[in-house]
C-alpha cells in the first residue's frame, strides 16, 4: 500500500464480479497527489500501522455475533437497539477499510470501501469523494492516536447505540390530529447547517434520505447523509447493521437513530465543493 498499486487481486466472496480486480484510484489520487509529504508519512508512519491493529483486534473486541438490525420485527411500534464501544466501531471500520468483510445480503447497505476507493475519475465529483476519504482517515488518526496516549479505555468507556424505530400505518393518524403539541417551541433558523446549530437541550439532528443507511458515504455521494456521515464516521457502521428501512407501501415506517457518535471533522462546502477543514 506505501506504493499504492493500482490494482489488487480479488479474494474469494468478496467485492463485485467481472474483471476480478479492485481499483484503487481515488485512495492512491488522495496519497499521492493531495497528501504533502508530512501528511503521507503520518498516515504510513503512524496511522495506517495503528488500523492493522484496530483491525487485529476484532476477534478480542467482538467475541460475539452483533446482533443485526432486521426488518419486520413484529406488529405496532418496532424498537431494536444495538450497543456499541468506541474500539468495537474503530475495530470494525478498520476491518471495512481494508475490506475484510463478505460479502452481505442484497438487503444491506454494504461495508466495505473498496467503492470509494475504486471510483472512477470525475472532474466534479472525484475531489469531492477524496475529501470524504481524508474525513474518515482524520479519524482513524485520532483514534489511534488516543488509544496509543490513553489506553484501551479511553475508548472502552465511549459508547455509540443504533435503534430501528418504527411506526405502522395506523400509527400514523396523527397527520389528521387537530390536538395541540402542547408546549413545544419551534424556531426556524434560515442559516448554518443542523452539525453547527447548538440550540439548548439535546437536539436531534434528522436526515430525510436514503432507505440505505448512508447513501453513497463510502461511494459516490456527498450531499446531507453522507456529509454528516464522513464528519462522525462512526455512524458508518450502521450500514453492517441495519437492513434497509422500509417504506409507507411496506404498511410501516422506519427511521434509524444513532446516538452518541463523535464528530472528529469540519468542513466546508456542500456535494462536489465538498472540503475536509481539519479537527
């Protein structure tokens, strides 16, 4: 990888059909062209070692099967959770990096990174798509930076959970309700995006986007989900764990709620002026 080849030989159940063989194009285009010599010898000196280890450290981390976030679980109100530390994600996401995982059931969103890596060239969205790249990269170094100064429980003691919530269609007869909502207070901000607002309380950040958790975070996309997603890429892990939402035409309707994830990023832009902006 220091030399960033440009393909790599496919293993057995992994990736995608066809030629065989993985592209690396947009991960060697971010080393090589966009990294200074600083920032490359950080991530081969210190990052990329640090992320075989968060990979090793699956089978220790994760001696159990994490339980999947399914579908159809159920009549009225469907609540699944799962509970995860912060070295279980590191772990698991290193692993999805370097594209360990088989392949799943069309049903799931996909883990592995092997489609960003691998896009092909495009003048507006390519630089883009790097910048989500760096993003996630931003993180591992921070992680195994802290894990390296503090100790396992620095991350041990960091907890993300992911519910499946959802409603059936009866449920719903709200939309026709004329009863107040009592004392909520609504304000409207015309300005800044939902990551940046701070408004008092725990807010709640909502994304209305892709029934695949995640759309193209770790392929072709950088608009609200996957932006939000590339600067807490902790949230990245729910594509192993959700199945697909459904719909209203399923009878029942799903939203998928992360709570406790790290943001490690800023940025500036929005889809292809899409920019990595440091801690």
């Amino acid at each position: 990888i220091r030399k960033c080849m440009s393909t790599a030989k496919k293993q057995a159940g992994w990736g995608f059909g066809g030629s065989g063989e993985w592209f690396f194009k947009q991960l060697q285009a971010l080393l090589e062209d966009d990294f200074d010599a600083e920032e490359r010898e950080s991530f081969f000196g210190t990052t990329l070692p640090g992320m075989v280890k968060l990979a090793l450290m699956l089978p220790s981390v994760c001696p159990t099967p994490i339980p999947l976030l399914r579908q159809n679980h159920g009549p009225g109100s469907v609540q699944q959770e799962v509970l995860l530390d912060s070295l279980q994600i590191a772990s698991l996401l290193a692993n999805a990096f370097f594209c360990t995982f088989p392949d799943g059931p069309d049903s799931f969103p996909g883990i592995n990174f092997w489609g960003l890596f691998e896009m092909p060239y495009d003048p507006k969205r390519s630089p883009a798509n790097r910048q989500k790249l760096r993003c996630i990269i931003h993180y591992f170094s921070r992680q195994t930076l802290r894990l390296e100064a503090e100790g396992e429980a620095a991350l041990t003691n960091r907890f993300v959970s992911f519910h499946r919530r959802g409603i059936t269609r009866d449920a719903r007869a709200w939309f026709g309700s004329v009863t107040p909502l009592g004392f909520a207070e609504v304000a409207v901000q015309a300005d800044g995006t939902i990551e940046d607002s701070n408004p008092p309380g725990e807010p709640w950040q909502a994304d209305f986007a892709n029934k695949y958790i995640g759309g193209g975070v770790i392929s072709n996309g950088c608009v609200q989900e996957e932006i939000r997603l590339a600067i807490s890429p902790e949230g990245i892990i729910s594509r192993a764990l959700a199945e697909v939402l459904l719909g209203e035409d399923s009878g029942i309707s799903e939203t998928l709620l992360i709570v406790g994830s790290e943001r490690f990023c800023n940025y500036t832009g929005y889809a292809a002026g899409f920019k990595f902006a440091g801690d």
